[in-house]
C-alpha cells in the first residue's frame, strides 16, 4: 500500500465503484499484518517509499516464504536480502514470478518497472570478491525505480582501469563504491566527482583487514568530504539510501 493505491482507493470509494466494507477489507491490514512469528509492515512503502525488505538469514524457508507471500499481495515489488537457495525454493512454490539473483544473494519479485530516480546510479567494486555487495546494492537500487549502471573490478591497484571510465562517474547523480581490503577507492572516486558518494567497506581481505574494519576506518577517516560510509557489506543499505537521493 503506497500513497498512490491508497488515492485510488479513496476514489473508488467516492465513484461508488467500490462499497465501504469492501474498502475496509482492502485496509484491514494496514498498516502491519500478525503472522505470529513476523509483523508484516504494510505501511512502509506510504511511510518510507519502498515495502519492508526482508533480510535472509536466521529465518526458515517456510519463513520467509510466508512473508513474501504476505507482501505479495499488497506490493508490486518484494525483495529478500541475503537469501540462500532453499528459500527461494520455497518462495517459488507460492508466487510466480520471482527471481533468484546469485550473485548478490537476493530474492526479487519485480513487477513496477517505473523509474523514479532522476538520474543514474552507478555501482563501483574496487575488486572481483566486492562484487556480492555490489550486486545486493544494484539489485536494490534496480527494484526501487532507478537506471543502475555498474563498473567492476577497478581498484586502487591499476587506477588507470577507473581513470578509463571517468566520463562514466561523471555522468552519474549518485555513487556507491565497494571496496575491502585498506578501503581507499571512495575517497579516489570522491576526488572525482561532484555528487554523494556511498562507501560500502567490504569484508574481503586479510588478516588485518579484520573482517571490512580496516576499510570502515579508512571510509570513515577520507578527506573526500561527498564520502559517506553504510555498515560492512551492507550493499543493501546503500542501494536504498541512494535511491532516496536520486528522488530528491
């Protein structure tokens, strides 16, 4: 239920197209439905421009498949972050439609297509291993309605390979950039260009990269002042807060 369905409705009401009890029955799960093991918030799309979003892990196949189900029927576009195989087997069964996305580990069900970003949104990964961040924020930028463009595999280590797509940076409204290991490409792309910037630390590298907390402190400390940093691998949280800049 977003605040367009919800002036539609109230307009069918008003047209006599629609009885009041029947209206009532539309909203009587608004705004949270009680599953018993999950509160399905209905009101997050009229609340925050995009239903709830369902994170993976520590939920049961059955689960997540029960919630999915939920949102399906009142929202054009669902989605699960960090979901395995098996749960996306069980989400299958119930709804047509859905897609499993390997690589950033997401189940989708995409049925607005409408761009409401104003611009494009391009996806940086410093290295091959950053890419499942990377794709967890293409694919959330993808399903809240904006032109996604991504550029992999061009670290600190050969800047020439980034300097090759500058025009590409250049064109984009916002940008979110993931890197492991000492985290130093948002602050390269930063000095770059003149639009937000989103570092997503990632947890790839070695021993003293300390799982992403190496790069976080680097994000964190960069003189690129349009850098702002999300939580390790949390490419979710970046394609999401990058798609509500592309809105303004």
């Amino acid at each position: 239920m977003n605040e367009l369905a919800l002036r539609r409705l109230f307009d069918q009401v008003r047209q006599g197209k629609l009885s009041p009890d029947e209206a009532v029955g539309k909203l009587r799960h608004l705004p949270f439905e009680d599953l018993g093991f999950a509160n399905v918030d209905h009101h997050r799309a009229l609340r925050a421009g995009f239903p709830e979003v369902v994170f993976g892990p520590g939920k049961t196949p059955a689960q997540v498949a029960a919630i999915f189900t939920r949102l399906a029927r009142h929202e054009k576009n669902v989605l699960v972050t960090r979901a395995s195989e098996e749960q996306f087997k069980a989400v299958r069964k119930k709804v047509r439609g859905v897609q499993y996305r390997a690589l950033a580990r997401a189940i989708t069900l995409q049925r607005d297509r409408a761009r409401r970003g104003k611009g494009i949104i391009a996806v940086v990964s410093a290295g091959t291993s950053d890419i499942p961040a990377a794709e967890e924020a293409v694919v959330t930028a993808e399903l809240m309605g904006n032109e996604v463009e991504h550029l992999y595999d061009v670290g600190v280590a050969g800047i020439h390979r980034l300097l090759h797509h500058r025009e590409r940076l250049q064109r984009a409204r916002v940008l979110i950039v993931c890197a492991g290991m000492e985290g130093a490409l948002p602050s390269v792309v930063g000095g770059l260009v003149g639009v937000p910037v989103i570092a997503v630390p990632t947890s790839v590298g070695y021993g003293a990269a300390m799982g992403g907390i190496a790069a976080l402190l680097g994000m964190m400390n960069s003189c690129a002042s349009n850098v702002s940093v999300v939580n390790i691998d949390n490419g979710f949280g970046a394609g999401f807060v990058a798609s509500l800049i592309n809105r303004l």
